[in-house]
C-alpha cells in the first residue's frame, strides 16, 4: 500500500489516532519540499478539524 492510499484510508476513518500516523506519513512526504510541508501542514489541520467535529458531534448525539 503505498502513502497516499494509506493517506486517503486514514480521511475515511476520521479517528485521533488516524492524525497521528498521517503526520508521519506526511513529514517522510515533505522531507523534500517547502512546498510539501506547507500542504502537508493544511491537510493535517484539516484532518485534525474532522476528526474534533466527528468526535463533537457523536457526544452531542448520545
């Protein structure tokens, strides 16, 4: 399975433990460029914002 597969597997689970391991998989991504560490950085606050709204909204749910 390659990163960005791995990537788009992690969006789908929205978990916080799915964070954890998309920065890792995205800082050996943007070792190599400014520009890959600055989208690597707006796809993880992105991530990041999903899975609090994801949390948030199961806890309203219950």
């Amino acid at each position: 399975m390659d990163c960005f597969t791995r990537l788009e597997a992690l969006i789908d689970t929205g978990s916080a433990d799915a964070v954890e391991e998309a920065r890792a998989l995205l800082k050996h991504l943007a070792a190599g460029s400014r520009a890959a560490f600055d989208a690597a950085d707006e796809f993880l606050i992105e991530l990041m914002t999903l899975a609090f709204l994801v949390g948030a909204e199961l806890e309203a749910f219950h």
